[in-house]
C-alpha cells in the first residue's frame, strides 16, 4: 500500500515538474508570495488534466 502511494506521487510530481518549477522560480523571486500569486500557477494546472 505504501508503495503504491508512493508511486502514485512520483508519477503526479513527474507529470507537474514545469508546475513545481514554475512554483519554485516565483519563490525565488518573490520569497513571500499570497494567494495571488497562486492564481496563475492554478490555472496552468486546470489546463492539464490530473491523473
């Protein structure tokens, strides 16, 4: 069971890398961000679909 979840994380961060990238650079920009800043990086999210 903990394998599988574990897997099933790998393959979800794998299919979200340029979102979690994308998360990252706007830390390193901005180092405090507010739910604001969030509403861009949602959206790219919603345009691809979860697995």
């Amino acid at each position: 069971m903990i394998e599988e979840a574990f897997a099933t994380a790998k393959d979800v961060l794998r299919e979200r890398i340029a979102d979690l990238r994308a998360g990252a650079k706007l830390l390193l920009e901005k180092e405090t961000l507010t739910p604001d800043d969030f509403a861009p990086l949602r959206r790219t999210a919603e345009l691809v679909p979860a697995a």
